[in-house]
C-alpha cells in the first residue's frame, strides 16, 4: 500500500528579498515554488512524496486521498490574443533578421551537433539558444507543467503569457515613445477585463521577461529615454516579474537564471555531464571572454582584459564585432572548462549570461560588482557566496590596488576543489530543462518535484 509521507529537503537556504512585506511575499513564494525559482531546495520546504511497500501494512483503513497538485495549480490565460506573444514570434524579423532560427525548438535556437558540439559537449541536450529568448522558452514550459488548471478557484498564481522582452526590443532604438508602450498597455487593458485579475487585483499574477527589467521602466517621456515603461505601468506593481536581471528598487522584481546552451531532457543528462565537468583538466588558473569597451575607458573590464594579457596563467577571448571565438559555445564552453576561476566583470548591465556559462563547466566565478549576484540571485545561489565564488572590488582594480591574478594565487588547490564543488553542484539548478518534455507527478523522483521548470 502506498504511504504518503513528509520529507525535508536539504540545499541552499532561501532568504526573504528586503522590503518586501511578508504576506505578499508568501503569496510570491507559493507561485514560485510552483514554477521556477525554489530550485535551491530550501531546507525549510516541505514536499509530499509517495513511496510504495508491498509488505506495508501501517493501518488497515484506507489513507485519505492527497492532491499532488494542491498549493501548485496555475491557472494561465490561454486565451490571451496571441499579438501579446505568438504573433512577435511571426514577425521575428522586427526583432533582428538574425534571431528567427533562435525561436526553433521551442526557443531553444538550432541543435548543436557536429563541429559544433566537437569533443567538449555532450552530442544530445546543446543548442544555439541566445540569450534574450527566456520570455517564450518559460512559456513553452508551462504548457507542460503538470498542475495546470482551468479553474481560478484552485489556482495558487496565474501566468500571464506576455513576451515583454521581445517586445520591447522590437522599438528600443524607436524615437516614437508611445510605439514602445503600446502593447504594455493593451495588455494591462484586457487584463483588468478580467475576472481572475479582478479577484486579487493582479497580486496573484506572475509573468516572465527576457530581458533585464532596466529595458522596461523608462521614467521619461521623451524620445532620448531608453526602453518602455511597462514596468512603471501602475497595475504592473502588483504583478510578480520574473527576469534575468531586477532592479533593486523593483520589491516585485525576482531575477532568474539567463538560458544556457545546455536543456537536459532528464537528469541522466544532467548526471553526465557534471561528471564530466568534475574530471576536466583545468591547467588555467584564470580565464575571460569579452569586448572592451572603448566608449568607457574606466570600466573594470578593460584593466582585466589587459592584466589577462599580461599574464601567463590567464587564456581569454576576446570578442570584437564579426568575431567567431565568442560566438562558439563549443570554443566557449572549453575555455571556461580548462579554467579554474572565471573572471565576471559587469559589461553593458551588471549581469552577464557569461556567469551561468562559465559556472555550468565547474569554473567559480570571480564578481567585481556586489549587484552582480549578491543582490540578484537570491533563490539560486547559497548565502555563503565565498563558497562558490570571489569578490574583487572593482575600484581596487581600477585604482590598480590590486591585481586579480594576486588574488586568486592566493587560494590553496583544497580552497578551489571545495568551490569548484559547489559550482557543480549547483549546475541542475541554473539550467532550464528542454521545454518539449513533461512527466508524471506521481513518480517524480524527489528533486524533480522541486525543479518544475528549472533545472533537470
């Protein structure tokens, strides 16, 4: 007979976002460990799990039924017209001419095979998926998450299947202000139409944006202005937005990993490859990948690239416009491998996908701006961030007080294995599983049960 018990699940402690108040963020809370972001399995969560014994025999009356789905229902507005998301992906051209293969498997981009995948990647689970594509790779996913009701009443939160992202990139460099706006606002008016947005005006609702939330609070209008305004939109602020990179003044705001190259169908995949990563040889103490930044000559990035090419226990690419060596994940994917320190320095924003690249084959990140993970990942990465990463000032490297080479020699080879660890450790948590495959709730294993969207 099946027994249903209660299991305490061990990983990386989930801290409360500041300013926030806590009501409304339980009500948060409970949304995203439906979805997405409690992949650090949070010790202080709870999760049924079924076990069976064929010699069982706790009680002779017959166990109440327990939903596998209660507390994790989503409710989504399937019939949102599809101008809002469907439609930008037709017209994939006004984004760029160069991203309409990227929106293939189900935004994804193109398998990776061949010369492509050469002898660093796994021949299944790589793609060409470009950084920015999160809005619609999220989306697919919850067409197969297994909790998807009809019915609002047992909803725990709403998804609201809106691409602002893309969206907003089809007008940022457009002097016409109200073209960028215009379909934030249709949204906001066909959502307050709504009943399921009238119940808890939009508190329960969530939505998810590729693009860092920097792309959509313009405060301006004027033309010189960067970006929309969605996110100023007031009934906006009572949406939880998910995105790549939040802003700290946005107590809505919770950031999510950017996509990688890597989308596992199943945690064999996944198995593999950190085992493969945990055996690769790393002779480079440190490695970077990126363009300087001409316009900026005090940025922090353009004093590493030169202290990289001054050292010999440092490989890099550098990556100018037409340049092939960033644009290879397989080239990509095998600097970060043979290295043991990534250096992370901010390029146009704080964040960088780079971070998650380089941490999925075990190389520990070295940050030079504390909002480039220590205020942005709180439900992804561990509170002790000395136990997977470094943190170098980045004015001591511009005042040229120190050196990041100095730094990282001063770590022992037990000091790097241990952080190293950890990173690989992390790696089923910063990846999105291949949106094309679903599963059955009731013979999930544990972890999976946890990871609905994110992770193996």
């Amino acid at each position: 007979m099946g027994v249903f018990v209660r299991e305490k699940v061990g990983g990386c402690k989930m801290k409360l976002p500041l300013g926030i108040n806590y009501w409304p963020f339980l009500v948060r809370v409970s949304m995203v460990i439906s979805t997405v972001l409690l992949v650090c399995r949070s010790p202080h969560v709870y999760v049924v799990s079924v076990f069976g014994s064929a010699s069982a025999s706790v009680s002779t009356m017959p166990l109440p039924y327990v939903d596998p789905c209660a507390d994790r229902y989503i409710y989504v507005y399937e019939d949102l017209p599809e101008k809002f998301n469907e439609d930008i992906l037709r017209d994939c051209r006004s984004l760029s001419p160069w991203m309409c293969p990227f929106f293939t498997n189900s935004g994804l981009g193109p398998e990776l095979n061949g010369t492509d995948v050469d002898e660093v990647l796994q021949d299944t689970g790589w793609y060409l998926t470009n950084q920015w594509v999160l809005d619609t790779i999220f989306h697919k996913r919850m067409k197969q998450y297994d909790c998807l009701t009809k019915d609002y009443s047992l909803a725990t939160a709403v998804f609201v299947p809106f691409y602002p992202g893309l969206d907003v990139i089809r007008f940022l460099w457009e002097p016409e202000i109200a073209r960028r706006d215009k379909l934030g606002l249709e949204l906001i008016e066909w959502l307050k139409q709504r009943h399921e947005w009238a119940a808890k005006g939009g508190r329960d609702n969530f939505l998810v944006s590729g693009r860092s939330t920097w792309n959509l609070q313009r405060g301006l209008d004027e033309s010189y202005a960067w970006g929309s305004k969605f996110l100023v939109i007031p009934e906006v602020q009572n949406i939880t937005v998910l995105t790549v990179e939040r802003r700290l003044v946005g107590k809505n705001e919770f950031a999510i990993p950017y996509p990688t190259y890597f989308h596992p169908s199943g945690m064999s995949q996944v198995a593999e490859w950190q085992e493969k990563v945990r055996s690769s040889k790393r002779p480079w103490l440190f490695s970077f990948a990126g363009g300087r930044r001409p316009d900026y000559p005090d940025m922090v990035r353009n004093y590493l690239i030169d202290q990289c090419a001054e050292s010999s226990r440092c490989n890099m690419h550098e990556c100018e416009i037409g340049g092939v060596g960033c644009n290879s994940p397989s080239n990509l994917m095998r600097l970060f491998m043979q290295s043991n320190f990534c250096l992370q320095p901010p390029g146009d924003t704080r964040e960088r996908r780079s971070i998650f690249d380089s941490m999925l084959v075990g190389c520990v990140p070295v940050f030079f701006h504390n909002e480039s993970a220590h205020t942005q990942y709180k439900w992804h990465f561990p509170s002790k961030l000395e136990s997977f990463s470094v943190y170098i000032w980045e004015d001591e490297v511009t005042n040229g007080q120190v050196r990041a080479e100095e730094v990282l020699l001063r770590y022992s080879e037990k000091e790097i294995r241990e952080m190293r660890d950890e990173v690989i450790r992390m790696i089923p948590t910063l990846v999105y599983r291949d949106p094309r495959y679903s599963r059955l709730i009731s013979w999930m294993p544990l972890m999976w049960l946890l990871t609905e969207l994110l992770g193996g």
